[in-house]
C-alpha cells in the first residue's frame, strides 16, 4: 500500500507540472493601459511588442482616461464604415480558451438609430506568431459590441461613462485547419461622423489559468499525502 501511495504520488506532481507548463502562455497584453505608448508596425511579421494600429487608430493623452493618463482613441473617420483599431497578436493551441476584458468610453451621444459600435475581439488563425497573416488562415471569431449596432443588442454604452465589457474565445481547430495564433482586436464600427471610442485598462487572461489548474492538482496531491498520513 505504502508504493502505491507514492506512485500515486508522484504521478500527480508529474501532472501537475505537465499541465502548468503545457497550459502556459504569455497571456498578457502589451501596454494594457497605454501608458507606454508601445507601438508596432502593422503588419507586425517580426512580433514587436506592442499595438499595431490601422485607419487613424493611436495613442491619445486626456484627462478622460479611466486610469492613468493614456488611453487608444479610434476616430469616426466621418462616418461611412471605416473601421479604426488596433490589435496585437500571440501564439495559441487547439483547446485553450482566452478572455479578453476592458473599459470603452465614448465623448458623443450615439444616435439610437445609428450603426455605431466599439468591439473587443478575438481572432484566430492557422497562421503561426508573430504574423497571423503569414500565409494563415481565419478560423474563428469571438466579438462583443459595445455601442449602438444596427442590428441591437451588445452593451449599452452612454456618452461620458466609462463601460466594461468582455469577451471569452476558445482556439479550435477546423478540419485540416489548426489553430496556432490569435490577434486581440480594438475596432471601431461607424456609420456615422460622432462615433469616437476611447479603450483603457484591458486585460487578457487565459481560462481557466495555469495557476489554477496547479492549485486543483496540488489540492489532490494534499489529498493523497493526507490518506498516506492516516494509514502510516
């Protein structure tokens, strides 16, 4: 009985330190409140550190931040669609699941029968990190909106309150097509010219975390040394 309990033991230190290790990865954004203003070319092939921008999207210092003083600014363009963001991108496996959470904030009232919108998104591709787009292919798209969609629902956001939203995507493999990256995406949906959205404060976590994972498996390794305890 004593070899056994050891056995069982030691079997689960070895999972414990295989599914933390396995279930790692840098699930951390860049810059999260833009304090830093860290910026990366767009496209980003090399993986430089950092939020890669498009359609006027950039760093803006305002005494409207939810915390700091740096927040991303994605300008309505005037309105008709175009579609401002920024984005980082990282590697990823087939089954791990990611939240990607923060603040939106817009200075103008949104007309209720408009089409304007801020999304926090998730996407992943075939393509492995640093560059999704070097020769990958989308797979998957997980989006909240925040604003006023054309076509109703997501989060309500009224001018001049700060608003949380979040949103939680799992990388999955598509037939042949496996998933090796994801891109965390700030967009700017608006058809019309008072559509501006300010982000701050984001966080990207993976779900559940490695260290969570190690407390369930360390907790049943107490378990084991608990029996081996009451039968010695």
């Amino acid at each position: 009985m004593e070899k056994r309990v050891k056995q069982l033991l030691s079997l689960a230190c070895i999972g414990i330190f295989t599914l933390v290790i396995a279930g790692t990865v840098r699930a951390q954004l860049y810059d999260p409140g833009f304090e830093q203003e860290l910026t990366a070319p767009n496209p980003n092939p090399n993986g430089v550190q950092g939020w890669a921008t498009f359609g006027g999207a950039n760093f803006l210092t305002t005494a409207l931040a939810h915390s700091g003083t740096n927040v991303m600014y994605t300008p309505d363009n005037g309105g008709g669609y175009s579609v401002p963001g920024a984005y980082e991108v990282f590697t990823c496996a087939a089954g791990q699941a990611f939240t990607l959470s923060g603040w939106i904030y817009t200075p103008n009232t949104l007309p209720t029968l408009g089409n304007d919108f801020a999304i926090l998104q998730l996407s992943f591709y075939t393509g492995a990190a640093p560059s999704n787009y070097g020769g990958g292919t989308g797979l998957s798209v997980y989006g909240v909106d925040v604003g006023q969609p054309a076509g109703g629902g997501g989060v309500p956001l009224p001018k001049g309150v700060w608003t949380y939203a979040s949103v939680t995507g799992t990388a999955l493999n598509q037939g042949v097509s496996h998933v090796n990256s994801f891109g965390v995406y700030l967009l700017d949906i608006n058809a019309d010219a008072n559509a501006d959205f300010y982000f701050d404060d984001l966080s990207l976590t993976q779900v559940p975390e490695p260290s969570t994972i190690a407390l369930v498996l360390a907790s049943m390794a107490g378990g084991i040394l608990f029996i081996r305890k009451r039968r010695s």
